[in-house]
C-alpha cells in the first residue's frame, strides 16, 4: 500500500484501557474536539471542547464531560483500541463489543456506537464540574434526551479594558456576554432516566448522537431553538451518507500531503518516531483549527487537568490571551502541507474581524495612523490587564502598555502579512490578497513609517524598541527590521494590475528608508545581531536570527549564510523543546546534523503524564503544546523542501541516513511528490509539469 493512501502505520494502537484523562486521545472536526478514553470498567468517558466556548471570564472552558456505560459491562481483559487516522476515528474492541467514537467532519455532532453479540443497557451521563458563577444549567425535564449548557451571565473585562484602555470610543458588542454553549444527547427509543441520564435500553446495537451548539449572544430559549435547527438540519441527511462523507473529508485531508521517514539500523526508530510525530501533530491540528477561532497555543481545545494542581480540565497555563510567537507555531508548515482552510480562523481574527479596532488602538495609544499588533492580546484585541497595567488612561503621558516584556515588540503584524503573502504565493488567490493582505499590511507598514523618525542618512531609527522579550533596549532590532525588508520586497514583486500605484509607491518609499540588517563583530567574525545596538537580556529568544527564520532573507543558498551560521554558533539559549525555533533555523541554515539531532530530540520529548504519544509539553507552556509540534512540522519539511521564489530546493539539509517519502506543497499551486534513497532523489513528480524545470535537488 502506497502510503498516500492510508496513514495507517501511525494508528495510535493499545491493548490496554486508561486508568484516566491522562489516557485519552483527541478527535475532532476542526471546531469541536474531544478527549476520549476507555477505563478499566469498560466505561467510555470523553470531555466535548470547542474552538469558541469562552466564558464569562474569557477563559476558554470544556462544555464539560460524558460517560457512556454498558450494562452488563464488556469485558476489558481482552481489549484493543485504535484511534484510526484515515477516518478520524476511535475504535475499540473490548471482548467482543466494538464502541466507535467520531466527530462529524462536517457537522456539529458527535456519535457514540456500541455493537456486541449480547442485548446490554447503555446509558448516556452528563459530568459538570463548574460552579458558582461558572456553574452550567441541565436542561430539565426533556422528552426522550438530555442536555446543557453554558450562558455567561456576567462579562469579566471587555468593558473595564476598553475603559482602562482608552478605546470607549469604538463601539461594538460585548464578545463575552450572554455568549452560550451547550450540548444535546440523543437516541433512538431512549429513555430518560433523569436529567443527566439517558438510556438506550436492551439491545444489541446502540447510538447516542451529541449535538453541540455554541452562539453568541443568544437567551436560553434561542440557544435551545437553535440546538433544534441544528438536529433537524444533520437529521436530513442519512446517518450512513454522513459517514461517507465524514470518510471522505479524513481521506481528503491525508491524500493531499504527506511525510514517510524510514532507516536501517540505529536510525531505524528514530525515523519511525519523527514520522509518527509530524503525522499526528497534523491530526491534532486538524481536530482544532476549522473553528471560530485561532488554535491556543497553550493546549488547543484539548487540555485536562493533572495532578498536584488546583486546575480542572478548564484551565491552561497562561490563560485565555493569544501570544503571537507562540500562536504562530502550529501555523507555520500549513501551506507546505496544503492545509490552507485551517489557516482561516488565525487570519480571520487577527486581520479581518480586528482590522478597525487595531487601527483604532493605533490612533489612541501613538497618536498616528496604521497599525500594531501587540503580542500579547485577547481575541476580541485588548491587552490584557497584566500588560497594559492598571494605571488609568487619563493619568498616562505614555499611553503605550507598561510591561516591558514586550511593550516595544511589534513584528506581529509584519509575520502575518509573511505569513499571509506565502499563502496567497501558494494559492494565487486573488480575492484574499486584495481583501485581506493588501488592507492589513499596508496599515503595519505606515505604522513603521509613522512612528520612527528618520537620521542623517534618510534610514529609519527604530527606537525606542526591543528584539523580541529577549533584549529590552534596541535600536534597529533585527525582527522588526528583516520583517520590514521582507515584506516590502514582496508587496513590490506582487503583479502591478493587483495592486494600487499609490499604496506602490508608499512601499518604495518605506523600503528605501529601511536600514541594513544589524550584524556585529565577536573575536574578528562578523555575524548577524540582535539589533543595531541591543543591551538588558531578559528571555532565551535568538532574534538575531529572524533573518533565516520567518522572514527567509538568510539560508544556505544565500551569499550571507554565514552570517546566520557565526550567530547560531554563539553561545546562548539553545534548545529543541517548546517555541524554541533552532530545529528550524538549522534546516534554512543548511546544517544537516544538527538538525536531524534537534528534530529527534523534539519529537522524543513528550508529555510523560499523557499516553497520547503527540501530547507534548507542558514545555514553556501547556500540555499539549502545539508551539512544540509546531517547530517540529516546520523543521521537518524545510529539512526536505525549501523554495526561494520560483526555485525549488529538494533536501536541502536532509540527512543521508533518511530515506524518505514525501508529498509537499510549493509556491504557484504546485504539489512536488517524491522519494529520497539513500541520499539519491527518486521517482520525483512535480504538478503542474511546467514547475518540474524549477526544480534545483
């Protein structure tokens, strides 16, 4: 079998049941996931999460749990259980019952089937765990189901932050209250045995099917109504025409990119490790990146609690706000991998739905147009109080936020127009370059050019700034300023008939007041620089490497290579854990070894507590911690496929001892397939056939 075909060889396969959480797998259909797992006594117990739960304190919660228990219990002594890939499916085998748990790839409901050569009774229970004002309300007294849900009553900050802010004047709706979410549990001639139980009794086949439901804002009776459409409208279409297609969505999804390392000898179970990780880091991110709403990188939508900590399932280290270093991870091979829908939401919030307020906040904090993102904000764009500080708006000669851990730090804004830019590169799509792209990015460069002063020799002078949280006294720092090259020289190359000649020649213009990329000497060796001039060191970033990685200006085909190489080779915070990008800085950099090094230690380093073999962390973060399969994604693919332009690089830094199967996207919709034999390619495939003469291996 072709493995195209079928991601079968990294089932996550075991023949013994969890004794808790700290054994479940994830599913998910981009926008509502579970945690599931099997407990010694046969029952199935799963927490249902979405991408767009946010309570009333802005933290993003669980809709909460289920528990699905057969009566007589099936026997776990003779178990297997397979979370099968290729149809995004939980099968287990426990003596002779077979249970399937799936989340609709296309709709918002989940299915629980039990089938076993003996009648049993199967009950459905809701498990809640919040209280107080968090507390969620059981439906009372349904006919035939069960059911939930969250409304948020009170709305902890938007109003105090706008406040606190200065930023009153822009008018929109509370994104917190009355926000509810919920769920409803059904089956075919069940019971309700009282409002938390449903049973399907005394047969040998059984079928709850959970409808989930998040809106905002909406009243209870206006929740429940629309809980209502929703089964009504998944109820038109036959359960068995549901499954296909849900089959064919997975299958889809795994055809369109894939990655297969094998080895001999002592590499063997290296290449098997990093394989099955980069393989199931693409499914947890597809499980949680189709909904509202940007991936966390501090979980995604599949956090629990642990041990020895006050926490319950809700909570994540750092808590509801987005970091953008962190936030970009999981993001950053999408388009190598043709995964450009899942990009949606992180675009959508950060460059469309905020566009106005972003711009807004501009005007009020620095007096001038454009726009900053900051790197640290909730998804509806303030800061959050710990950054902003508590001193109120009308007493602030500085209207800026006060924390220094990244008051200065505005690259944010120039890696998603990057970032962006390679999409629309990969994808030609006009609409969203001249919707989204064009409107966003020039806004963060007139920022730029707005808010620093220009010296003697007409070149920005970026300070006050800082490179990253890392140093807190810049001039010039060579995120914002790499960014700065990399984002011009890209808008100028765009076709002219895409573009307006006035927001052209404004380009020009702020390219040709950016300085040169900082470089310093150490011991007579010239290399790049944090920044042009840089001192306090508080965090373990390399900013000086921005200029291989994100914004491409350094690699190894470039004359400057060894500029990035004399800086990586410095001492200084390294690592292969978390959002450390140095897996990834040594593939553009071209050093093989180093890499193959980093990318196995990454992909070995796992959540001890979880038995999902891709739940990593908690790292720097939270588990699982998607910055850390984020990096190793990224890394792997530029391992085997970097593009400059038109140019097509094949193994670049792709280690001997590896061969490889692979399956990748490059810029101008082109898919480029192919085998690496021992160090040899093989049986290359480039689509469109007129891409094939760009190809340098």
């Amino acid at each position: 079998m072709q493995f195209g075909d079928s991601p079968e060889r990294y089932n996550v396969v075991w023949d013994s049941p969890s004794q808790d959480q700290h054994g479940s797998v994830p599913l998910g259909n981009g926008s509502t996931g579970l945690n599931a797992w099997i407990e010694p006594n046969g029952d199935l117990v799963f927490y249902i999460s979405r991408t767009d739960s946010w309570g009333g304190n802005g933290r993003l919660l669980k809709l909460g749990g289920v528990r699905i228990t057969l009566d007589p219990a099936p026997s776990t002594d003779d178990f297997l259980q397979t979370l099968s890939l290729v149809d995004g499916t939980l099968k287990v085998r426990c003596g002779k019952t077979d249970i399937r748990l799936w989340v609709d790839a296309n709709h918002p409901v989940i299915h629980v089937e039990a089938d076993g050569p003996e009648r049993t009774d199967a009950t459905a229970a809701i498990e809640l765990w919040r209280e107080g004002d968090d507390s969620d309300t059981v439906l009372k007294n349904l006919d035939g189901t069960v059911g939930w849900y969250h409304r948020n009553v009170y709305s902890s900050e938007p109003a105090a932050l706008a406040e606190a802010q200065g930023l009153t004047a822009f008018e929109r709706q509370d994104p917190l209250l009355h926000r509810t979410f919920g769920a409803v549990i059904k089956a075919t001639g069940a019971q309700r045995i009282d409002d938390t139980h449903l049973r399907s009794a005394s047969s040998r086949k059984h079928r709850f099917d959970i409808y989930v439901l998040a809106r905002h804002p909406a009243t209870e009776d206006e929740w429940r109504a629309g809980v209502d459409q929703v089964i009504a409208d998944v109820e038109a279409t036959s359960f068995s025409v549901r499954r296909a297609a849900h089959e064919t969505w997975w299958k889809a999804f795994w055809q369109r990119s894939w990655f297969h390392v094998t080895a001999t000898g002592a590499q063997k179970d290296d290449a098997f490790v990093i394989s099955r990780a980069y393989a199931l880091q693409r499914y947890v991110t597809a499980c949680g990146a189709r909904g509202a709403y940007p991936i966390k990188f501090n979980g995604s939508i599949f956090t629990v609690e642990h041990e020895g900590k006050p926490h319950n399932a809700d909570f994540r280290q750092w808590g509801p706000g987005y970091w953008w270093q962190n936030t970009r991870m999981p993001y950053l091979g999408m388009c190598t991998s043709g995964d450009f829908e899942m990009t949606d939401a992180l675009y959508k919030m950060y460059c469309k739905d905020l566009l106005e307020y972003h711009k807004h906040r501009a005007k009020v904090h620095t007096g001038h147009e454009g726009l900053y993102i900051p790197e640290t904000m909730l998804f509806y764009g303030n800061h959050r109080t710990a950054d902003y500080g508590k001193t109120p708006f009308a007493e602030r000669t500085d209207k800026l936020q006060e924390s220094n851990w990244h008051k200065w730090e505005w690259v944010s804004g120039l890696e998603l127009g990057y970032m962006m830019l390679d999409r629309y590169e990969h994808t030609l799509d006009e609409g969203f370059l001249k919707d989204t792209i064009i409107p966003f990015t020039h806004d963060v460069l007139r920022f730029f050019d707005l808010h620093y002063e220009t010296g003697l020799d007409g070149k920005l002078v970026m300070h006050p700034s800082q490179a990253l949280e890392t140093w807190w006294e810049c001039t010039n720092p060579m995120p914002e300023v790499a960014g700065l090259h990399a984002v011009t020289d890209r808008l100028l190359a765009l076709p002219e008939n895409l573009t307006d000649p006035e927001m052209r020649k404004q380009w020009a213009e702020v390219k040709a007041k950016i300085p040169d990329l900082p470089t310093r000497e150490v011991d007579g060796v010239k290399m790049f620089a944090p920044a042009e001039t840089f001192a306090n060191c508080r965090n373990s970033e390399v900013p000086e490497l921005y200029s291989v990685f994100p914004f491409r200006l350094c690699a190894f085909e470039k004359n400057n290579v060894e500029l990035g190489r004399e800086a990586f080779r410095q001492p200084g915070p390294r690592g292969h854990n978390g959002w450390r990008q140095d897996d990834i800085f040594l593939a553009y950099l071209g050093l093989t070894e180093a890499a193959r090094k980093g990318v196995v230690s990454r992909a070995r380093n796992t959540h001890k507590e979880s038995r999902f073999p891709a739940f990593f962390g908690p790292n720097m973060d939270w588990t699982p911690d998607q910055t850390h399969g984020g990096v190793l994604q990224k890394a792997l693919q530029a391992m085997i496929l970097q593009t400059e332009g038109k140019k097509i690089f094949i193994a670049p830094a792709w280690p001997k001892e590896w061969n490889i199967e692979f399956k990748l996207h490059a810029p101008y919709k082109t898919v480029v397939e192919g085998k690496v034999v021992d160090g040899e390619l093989v049986d290359l495939k480039v689509t469109p056939e007129s891409r094939r003469k760009d190809v340098v291996d």
